[in-house]
C-alpha cells in the first residue's frame, strides 16, 4: 500500500511536471466556461449574451434544464470528454510507460520489494486515476451550471465518470503495453490513435452495414404485408412483381448479413469505444428518445409520405422510415452492457495481461 | 561458520539464448566487509549484480543473499542499490527522489524524512535538497543516487561504479563513506574497473573474466602472494644480468647505468644472491624496495591470455 501511495504521488509528479497536464485542465475550464456562457430564453439561444434565433430552440419548447443536459451530453461528454479530452489525456500520459522502463530508472525500481506486475498495474491504476479525476472535475463544474443555469439537479451527469474512464482505460491499456514494447511515448501516442481510428471506423461501418441489413429485414415484412393486403381484397390478383423484389431483397440481405456478421464478430472481440460512450446517452436521453417517437407517430402527413416508393431509409423503397428507425434503434438497444462493457473489459484485460508479461520477463 | 551474506554456488546467465554473460559465478561475500567485484569492460559484473537484485532473470542461480534464495523480493527491503549509469527521475527534487526510493522499500514516512535530510548532507547535497534533480551534474546525481540507495538502512549494499563521474573530492567521500558504511555493520558490494580505488577499500575482491570469476580472496593474501622486490644498482661499466632477476630495465635515459631489477619474491631472501653478485662484480647497491604488487598487476595478469600475451578483448567471451 506504501509503495501505491509512492507511486500514485510519483505519477502525479510526473504528469504535473508536464505543460500539457495543465494545458487539458485548462482547455476543460474554458469548456465549461463556455458552457455556462451559453443560454436559453423564450426567444432564442444566446452565446455570450448575444441572441441567436435558430427556430425551435427557445425556451418555449425546450425547458432550459433539458437544453442544458442537451449540450453537455452532445458537446460536453460526446466531443470534448470522449474524443478531445481522452486524447489530452492519451499525449499526456503516453511517456508514462516508456518512463516506467527506461534504463537508468528501472533497475532502481526492480530491485524493491514489490513484484513486477504489481509495478505495471500500479502504474496503470495511477494513471486512470488522474484521468478519472479531470473527468470527475469537468462533470463537477457541468453539474454545477446545469444547476444554477438551467435549474436543474441533474445526477445523471455523474454516470459520465466512470464511462468516459473506461473508454480511456481500453486506450490507455493499449498506450501501456505498446510503450512497454517499443519504450517510446511518441510511438505509444500514435499507434494508439491509429487503432482508436480503426475501432471508431469499424464501429462505424457495422452501424451502417447493420441499419441496411435491418432496413432490408423491415422492407421484406412490408413486402410481405403488401402482399398479404393485396390478396386480401383480390385473391386471384397477380403478385409475381412484388415476388420479385422479395427474392431480390431476401439475396441483398443475405449477403448484408454475412458481412455484418463479419464485421460484428470483429467488434466483439475488439474495445468498443463509440457504444462506450453512446451507453450514458442510452441511460439518460432514452425517455427523451421515447417521447419523439410518440410525437412522430402522431405526424400521419409523415408517416404516408414514407409510404411512398423511393421515399425510404438505407436502401428500402416499402419499409416506412419510422419503422427502420425503430428497428434499428430497438437493435442498438438491445445490445447488452455485458456485450458493450464486459467484452471491452476482456480485451482490455488481455492487454494489460500481455503488457505484465512482457514486462516480467524482460532482462533491463 | 557465521552466515554469509551473499553465497553463490552457481549463477548462470545467456542473454537471448546467445550471449554468454556469467559462464559459472560461484561468490561468497561475508557479513560486515567491502567486497570488490573487478573485470574488464562486459566480462558481466553489472549482470551479476542486476541477477541479484531481480532487475535480470537468471539463467541458473544457486545460492542466498541475506540467508534467502536469489530471487527473493522480500529480502530486498534490506538492500540498497545504486545502478551503473543510474537516472532519478528529472521531474523529483534530490529529496523526493530520495524519499520515493524509501517509500518503495517500505520505508515509514517519518524514518524516510529524516534519513533523506541526514544522508544528502552526508552525500554534500546540503544547499541542494530542494531542488529538481534535473539541474545536477553527473557527480551530483551519482551523490543523489547514493543518497537514495541508502535510505532503508541497509544490511547489504550493491554499488556499480559509484564513483563515475565524481571528481577527486567526491571520490575520496564515497569512499569515506564505504569505509563508515562498514564500520557500521554493513555489507558493500563494489562493482568497479578503478583499481586503485578497489585496492584503497576492499576487504575482499573477485576479478570477473568473461563470466568466470578467476581469482578470488582477500586483498591482502592476493597481493603478498605475488609481491615484489625492486633492486638498484649502479655499474660502473656495462649493465649485468642478475641471477633470480628478470631482465634489467634502465628507467632514466639520462643515467644509462642505474639499472632496475625486479625480483619476483614476497620472501627478502630471494633478493640476497642478487645483491650478492652485484657487489662482487663492483655494482654499488643504490636501493631494495619491497614492492606489494599492485593491484594492476595482479588484474593485468589475470585478464592477459597467457598464450598470446594481449588482453583480452571486452565482452563476454563467444
Ligand atoms: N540486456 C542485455 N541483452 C543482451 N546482452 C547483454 C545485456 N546486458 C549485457 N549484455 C551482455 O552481457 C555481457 C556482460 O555485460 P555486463 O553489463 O554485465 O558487463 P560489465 O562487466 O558490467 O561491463 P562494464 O564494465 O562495461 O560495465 C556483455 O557482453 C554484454 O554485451
Ligand atoms: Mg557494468
């Protein structure tokens, strides 16, 4: 425990001594400067007290509570904590690991009495640590100006602490090992950044694969209704074109959905670091969500607009946008946290495994 | 026998299978001396030490240090080291990086103050303390690094060249230091190619050849064995061979007929036939010295190949 404590104070000596540290704590005070410097009035938005008036947002339709939580969940947690913030966080603690086994340093702290992987780990704990406090101290400050701004108590913000620090430890753990092997900061930076860029693309292709595959699924039942009405009302009435673009739809979905399941089981193995963070919109924007589906299943002039051919989403021409929308929501949904969490956690495991014996074996 | 504290039976290390650093290491170290461990460049006293202390894991290691098995972290809380070519980490003040090593070795806070403040006014970093070990000369940090070898008061202390990089007066410190360090009760295990230093404070030394230790015993007995005993003479004529003598040598080119010869006898006796036949070939006795060889001699001895007559070249042998 003594040499955790030596540890953590040392990280924190260590990081400190750098300008970034400082430079990714002052860029989050200025985002949340910026933060409570934007407001909501009954005629418009206002940034630095100067009105902007963007059609449907005033606080006539959405309560300043809710646009608050709006912007930080949209800017605060998505593009500053998960993409700006963790990459402030990756520069700045990318020479933690080249430091930890650099010749001159790690013979000194070898030779205590403490085993190597408890050395790894400790590191690697120390470092999630200082992360998890600029976050803790970013929702902090957003707690506070939602509070006082738009007068609404909100703890969900909390939630962004413990996700947004597990979306770094997946990075943080591939930085470890990586500048473990190569004891190089610089290429620990930016072969990390390379595989988060791949798993940010690979997360994306399997959306889009995912949303035409689920499109096609919705647009054969609506064949398949199609059909089922049309006999209905004339048994004998020729249907030999709508079974035409069934087949057609049934052989696009077949090669979808092998592509998806490529692309799917690629995914379960690697860190998901987009539905990471997509998880904390999941929990606290969910009811939100429910309510527009409502209000858009009241919009009829809409939904018979969509029922019109050429008028679909990813590809369809008979499946109703809504219903693909849905679908493809109710997919993403049911995607279990284990599934987004616990397989995540897993690789990350497996790296900081490989990482401890890489560096227990090695002869410094 | 009381308990020593180091005894190696058998130390064996290859480097990625190939490099044949330590061949077949048998050491014992006592309690309460200074140790010196001599070689030439990469005959593998670094790896010696780095197997002993965890930092490289041996190929083969029989043997206890402070009565446990090599390999053992717990003991090491009772030693200290102060690696070859050591860095603190440039961001710690001479005295955090002190008191981190403490508290890595489970040093109490309280304990780790005190012996951090004591032992860099000991190493002379006195108007130092509080600053970043960043902006110290190589002497400086090598004072700092031994600062924070020592404070968990160890019984067993490992030094790879800790004089490098020291000027005269630092050097002169440390081994000040050693000297105390034993007087103390402890154990140091020098690691060093400077023999003169070696000779002025090992109880004991070991000279290491490409991972075979070679001679072995107390400094002493090593140099008396093989002492020897210088004779001048002064000719009147022509330079003669002397019998029991190795070859004349005339040292001074401005008087060409003082010879120097060596006797290789630790015994005076062996000196006397010598004077002897001189004095009756009307040689004039100018001195006899009894010269302890040197340290060098004995290592220049031993790391010369008696078949070709060169040192050996560095590194471990293929
Ligand atoms: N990490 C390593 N990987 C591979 N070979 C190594 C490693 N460290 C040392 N060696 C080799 O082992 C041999 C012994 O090296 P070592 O550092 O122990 O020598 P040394 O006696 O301390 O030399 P010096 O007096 O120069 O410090 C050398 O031939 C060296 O090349
Ligand atoms: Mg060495």
């Amino acid at each position: 425990m003594r040499a955790f404590t030596a540890i953590l104070i040392d990280i924190y000596r260590e990081l400190s001594s750098k300008r970034l540290f400082w430079l990714s704590l002052g860029l989050s005070t200025v985002v949340v400067a910026a933060f409570a410097m934007v407001g909501i009035n009954e005629k418009g938005m206002t940034i630095f007290g100067i009105l902007l008036e963007i059609p449907f947002v005033n606080s006539t339709v959405l309560e300043p509570g809710e646009f608050y939580k709006l912007v930080f969940y949209a800017l605060g947690v998505r593009f500053w904590l998960a993409w700006l913030a963790c990459l402030l966080a990756l520069v700045a603690s990318a020479g933690l690991f080249p430091e930890l086994v650099s010749s001159g340093t790690v013979e000194t702290l070898l030779s205590k009495p403490i085993l190597r992987y408890q050395l790894y780990l400790s590191k690697f704990v120390g470092g999630l640590l200082f992360t998890a406090l600029q976050i803790t101290m970013f929702c902090l400050a957003s707690f506070v100006v939602i509070g006082v701004r738009g007068d609404a108590w909100e703890p969900g913000v909390f939630l962004a602490i413990p996700l947004v620090t597990l979306l770094y430890s997946y990075l943080f753990a591939i930085s470890a090992l990586i500048g473990t092997v190569t004891r190089s900061g610089i290429a620990a930076l930016l072969l990390t950044v390379l595989i988060w860029g791949f798993l940010f693309s690979l997360n994306l292709s399997e959306m889009l694969v995912n949303s035409f595959r689920i499109a096609q699924i919705e647009e054969i039942a609506a064949i398949d209704r199609l059909v089922a009405t049309q006999r209905e009302k004339d048994v004998a009435v020729d249907t030999s074109d709508l079974t035409l673009e069934r087949e057609e739809a049934v052989s696009t979905l077949a090669t979808l959905s092998k592509a998806h399941q490529i692309l799917f089981i690629t995914k379960s193995i690697l860190p998901k670091t987009e539905e990471t963070a997509q998880l904390l919109q999941r929990w606290t924007v969910h009811a939100a969500n429910l309510e527009a589906a409502a209000a858009d299943d009241e919009d009829e002039t809409q939904s018979k607009r969509s029922r019109r051919r050429g008028d679909g989403n990813f590809g369809t021409t008979r499946a109703r946008e809504r219903d693909v929308t849905a679908a493809i929501e109710r997919d993403q949904h049911g995607r279990s946290l284990w599934w987004v969490v616990g397989t995540s956690l897993a690789f990350e495991a497996a790296v900081l495994a490989w990482g401890c014996r890489v560096f227990s074996r090695r002869d410094f | 026998m009381p308990e020593a504290a180091i005894d190696l039976t058998s130390v064996k290390k290859t480097y990625k299978g190939q490099i044949h650093a330590l061949r077949e290491v048998c050491v014992r170290v006592e309690r309460g001396e200074i140790f010196g461990l001599l070689g030439p460049n990469g005959s593998g006293k670094s790896t010696l030490v780095k197997i002993l202390l965890t930092v490289v894991k041996p190929t083969l290691a029989q043997g206890t240090m402070l009565g446990r098995p090599i390999g053992d972290k717990a003991s090491l809380a009772r030693v200290g080291y102060l690696p070859e070519q050591h860095r603190l980490p440039p961001y710690l003040t001479a005295r955090q990086a002190v008191e981190f090593s403490g508290s890595l070795s489970g040093v109490s806070r309280v304990d780790r103050r005190r012996r951090a403040d004591e032992l860099l006014e000991t190493v002379g970093l006195r108007d130092w303390k509080d600053r970043r070990v960043s902006g110290f000369s190589k002497g400086m940090r090598q004072r700092a690094g031994l600062a924070a070898a020592l404070v968990n008061d160890p019984q067993l202390v490992f030094l790879d060249e800790p004089t490098d990089g020291v000027d005269p007066v630092g050097r002169k410190e440390i081994r000040d230091l050693l000297v105390k360090m034993r007087s103390e009760g402890r154990t140091v295990f020098l690691n060093s190619h400077l023999l003169s230093e070696a000779e002025q404070v090992c109880d004991r030394v070991a000279i290491l050849l490409q991972g075979r230790i070679v001679t072995q015993g107390h400094l002493n007995d090593l140099l008396q064995l093989k002492g020897r005993y210088v004779l001048q003479v002064r000719w009147s004529g022509s330079i003669m061979e002397l019998p029991g003598c190795e070859t004349p040598r005339v040292v001074d080119q401005a008087d060409p007929l003082l010879a120097h010869y060596i006797i290789p006898s630790s015994e005076p006796q062996g000196a006397q036939a010598a004077i002897d036949f001189a004095r009756a070939r009307g040689g004039v006795i100018e001195s006899l010295t009894a010269e302890r060889q040197r340290l060098e001699d004995l290592f220049m001895r031993a790391v010369t190949d008696p078949i070709s007559g060169e040192a050996l070249p560095p590194g471990a042998a293929p």
